[in-house]
C-alpha cells in the first residue's frame, strides 16, 4: 500500500467543548454534507455527548471516536472510561496520548501503550500522538524524541488496519503556530521508518493549528495521511472545509 492508497482521515477532537444542543446541530450539519470529500470523516465529542451524537450520525459515513480511555475494560476507576465502553456507545475509534493528557495527567509512553492495547482489545482504531515541547524542537531533538515516544507507545497489537499515529507539535496545538512543511515532511518520514513493516499502509497525520487557510498544503505531503483537527473542528463550515482540501 502506498500514499495513493492510504485513505487520508480527517479527524475532529472537539475536546471539552460542546453540549447537547450545539455537539447534536453540529454533528448533524457533518452527517448532512455532501460525501464529495477524498477523506474519511471522524469526530471525537466529549464522553458526555458520545450517545446522542452516535444517534445523529447513524447511517452516515462521518465515523464517532473517544477522547481517551483506560487500559483496562472494566473496575473500579472513578471517572474513567474503558475502550470497551466506548466501542458499546458507537465508537470506532479512540485518541491515545494526546499531549494535553501526556501533560496534564503525566500520561507516560508506557500509559499509552496499555491504553492502545485495550483499545485494540475492544476492536477500535488507537489513534496513537506524539509531538515535540518547543524547547525540544529548538534543541534540535524533534525526531529524536517522536520516534522515541512512538516506539515506546506502540503495542504489539499495533496493525495498519487498528492504529493511526497523529504528528502533534506541542508547540503548534491551539497557538497557531505552524512547522514548516519540511519539517512535517522529515518528521512524518522518520515516523514512517519506526512503523517498520506497518510503515507503508499505516495513517500518520498531521495535527496543530489546521485551519481551511493552511490545510491544503499541510495534507499535499503523500506522507501526511490527513489531520487530527482541535479549534477548527468545532465548527461545520471549518471542519468540512479541511477535509474539502483533502
Ligand atoms: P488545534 O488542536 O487544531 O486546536 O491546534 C489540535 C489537537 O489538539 O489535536
């Protein structure tokens, strides 16, 4: 399989935004768009809205993931969620390792790893991130350390068929702050390398500040396989409009 084959995905992380009435209307205008688009649709609501959204978007092709979930399927964990739940709310896909969860709850690679397995385990697509703090990137260890914090997240589960990794620039999430294309270009490649011989059919995205005004060129790379989308996917014009540029 190669770029030409790779079915680029455009990923919506709506974080801890959206309530019934807004996560439903805006979930429907995506369910309703024309499917002229080249990419496969994925929006990822809060916990709270996964059911209702599940509802608005049966019979349409934009695909329903979670924001995170715990390694194990079941037990007692206050306020978590497992794999296994999600998948029973119309989940085909879960984020693991986003950075704000990498940052805010000390989520290490190894965290990560558990939480991919499960999320294979429960049938899902992991949607495994890794991205560079600014300092990192100014030291010249970008790829150094994505690699490192790939190799270290992935679980032996890991399959073209069950993971996408997202490219996440710490310093590019929410501060419209952009890598250059070439960095994008190198960081994706080096990536790819790790992924061995999951490598050629296996989604990387490219995630942090895309917007409909920088899309196009940020998804142009045949090594970018689509977006992983914050601020941009909490609008329908926006959103579609990215996976328009795909
Ligand atoms: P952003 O977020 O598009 O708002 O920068 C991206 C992300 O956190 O996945």
């Amino acid at each position: 399989m190669s770029a030409a084959t790779r079915r680029l995905l455009i990923a919506g992380n709506w974080k801890m935004n959206g309530h019934a009435a807004d996560g439903c209307a805006l979930a429907r205008s995506l369910a309703a768009a024309p499917e002229d688009w080249a990419a496969t649709l994925l929006i990822c609501p809060p916990a709270t809205l996964l059911a209702p959204v599940a509802s608005v978007l049966a019979g349409s092709p934009v695909a329903l993931g979670g924001q995170d979930c715990h390694a194990e399927a079941a037990g007692a964990h206050t306020g978590d969620i497992s794999a296994d739940m999600l998948a029973d709310a119309g989940c085909t896909h879960v984020i693991t390792g986003h950075s704000e969860r990498r940052a805010a709850y000390s989520e290490s690679d190894a965290v990560v790893r558990a939480k991919a397995a499960a999320a294979h385990r429960a049938g899902l697509i992991a949607i495994v991130c890794v991205g560079e703090t600014a300092a990192e990137r100014d030291a010249g260890k970008a790829e150094a350390v994505v690699t490192a914090s790939l190799r270290a997240s992935l679980p032996d589960s890991t399959r073209p068929e069950n993971t996408v990794i997202a490219y996440e620039p710490v310093w590019a999430i929410g501060t419209g702050r952009l890598p250059i294309i070439d960095e994008v270009i190198a960081v994706h490649a080096a990536l790819r390398a790790v992924l061995g011989e999951h490598g050629a059919a296996m989604r990387i995205l490219y995630g942090g500040s895309v917007k409909p005004d920088n899309a196009a060129a940020l998804l142009a790379p045949p090594d970018v396989d689509g977006a992983l989308v914050g601020g941009a996917s909490l609008s329908a014009a926006d959103f579609l409009a990215i996976a328009g540029a795909a």
